[in-house]
C-alpha cells in the first residue's frame, strides 16, 4: 500500500515537471535590433598642396601635325623630385624649373584594417582623366584649356593662367605618380587597374603623396605664349577598394 502511494506521487511530480517544459517552449521569442551602416564618403585632407614651384616657360614647337608627346615636360616625382624633359634632342629647354615644386600629401583616416585601396584621378568635371603611364607618354595635345578637360579621348588636368586669357597657352597635368605602389591606376579605366595598395596589418590610416608631370600645350597651329603669373588647376581625387 505504502510502496503503490509513492508511485502515484512520482508519477503526479513527472507530470508536473514535463508540464512545464512545454510551457517555456511555447513562450514568444525576444527580438533584438540589427544594424548596418552604408559609409560611401571618403575624408581626404591635403595637408601639402601639390605645386610645381616656379618655372620658365617659352613657347612650344609646332607643326602641321603635331605628336601628342611632343611638348617638353617638367616631371615631379612623388618626393618632390624635378625632371626636365625634351620634347626634341639638342634643343634649349623651353619648361625649366626656377624653384622647385612640392608634391602633394594626402592622408584619408578610417580605412578599414588591413584593406586595399585605390585612388582614381579625375578633372572638374568629375570625369577618369587619361593618366599617361610614363612621362614620355604624358601629353597636351590641345588647342584650348576648355577642349582638355572634355575631351572625349585623352581627357587631362588643364592648368589655366590667373588672368584667364584664352591667347594664353596653358599646361596640362599628366603622369600623376604616388610612393604607394599600385594606388594609381594608368590610362581611362583607373579604377580597374592595378592591384591597388595594401594598408598592412592594423592600419586604418591612409597617407600618400603626389607627383606629375607638368606638360606644355601643343597647339595645332601657332603655339600661344607663356605669360608670366600664376597657373591654377584642380585635380579630384576618389578612393575605392579593388
């Protein structure tokens, strides 16, 4: 009698028990908030104005059909560098540094760790210039400052004289080179070229510096004179991750 007893209370706290597990399980779930945050912009300072310092400047050769190359070219490298080039051997230098220029240095914080990165070129208008890949192969091949900057082949950086003359000739940055190996892409498709450049382990902190090389016009017809004063342009830098 006393053992059949104890077996009903066993079987009655069994039940109990599965009662309530069964009931927890059946209980409404907890929500809890997911985010995502869409960060598009890219913060760029420039804390070194690019500038090709002071130059002499005459007139450039011309002919019927011109080269694209033919202009003489003064090249600055990534560390401030200067190079002066001739567009024809045995010539008098017509682009000759008096006071050498500084690159430019750039620095964009909060880079994702351990990214790639890719600084495309454009003019102001927003488009991919032609980045020459060499300076050899820089050009400004152009008879207006306004045709150099819309271009639909061969798209450059004009740079214009302060006064804004359009019987001024102008200059054409071209051949924009970095110390960040592969951060610069070359020709239109910039963006897709190139391996980009690799932060390194805990970076998030990019910084890089800019050079190019300072290219004289070469006009169709007769070459328009260099006056003396300022020449401005500006070149819009974008970062992206190949």
């Amino acid at each position: 009698m006393k053992s059949s007893t104890w077996k009903r209370i066993f079987r009655s706290s069994a039940i109990l028990v599965l009662s309530g597990v069964a009931s927890i399980a059946a209980a409404a779930p907890q929500l809890f908030p997911v985010t995502a945050t869409v960060q598009n912009a890219v913060t760029l300072t420039n804390s070194t104005p690019m500038s090709f310092g002071t130059v002499f400047a005459t007139r450039t050769a011309s002919n019927a059909a011109p080269a694209a190359t033919m202009a003489n070219k003064l090249a600055m490298s990534a560390t401030g560098t200067m190079t002066e080039t001739l567009a024809t051997v045995g010539t008098p230098p017509q682009v000759k540094s008096l006071v050498a220029g500084t690159a430019g240095v750039f620095t964009s914080p909060g880079m994702p760790a351990n990214s790639t990165v890719k600084v495309t070129i454009t003019n102001v208008t927003g488009d991919v210039i032609t980045n020459a890949a060499t300076t050899a192969a820089a050009s400004c091949l152009f008879d207006t400052s306004a045709a150099a900057i819309t271009a639909t082949t061969g798209l450059k950086i004009a740079m214009t004289h302060s006064a804004g003359d359009p019987n001024t000739g102008f200059f054409c940055a071209d051949a924009f080179v970095s110390d960040r190996t592969g951060i610069l892409g070359t020709g239109v498709l910039q963006a897709t070229g190139g391996a980009g450049y690799a932060l390194g382990f805990g970076i998030t902190t990019l910084t890089f510096n800019l050079g190019a090389a300072l290219v004289q016009q070469v006009h169709s017809t007769a070459p328009a004179t260099y006056e003396a004063g300022v020449y401005t342009g500006q070149v819009g830098l974008e970062v992206s991750f190949p």
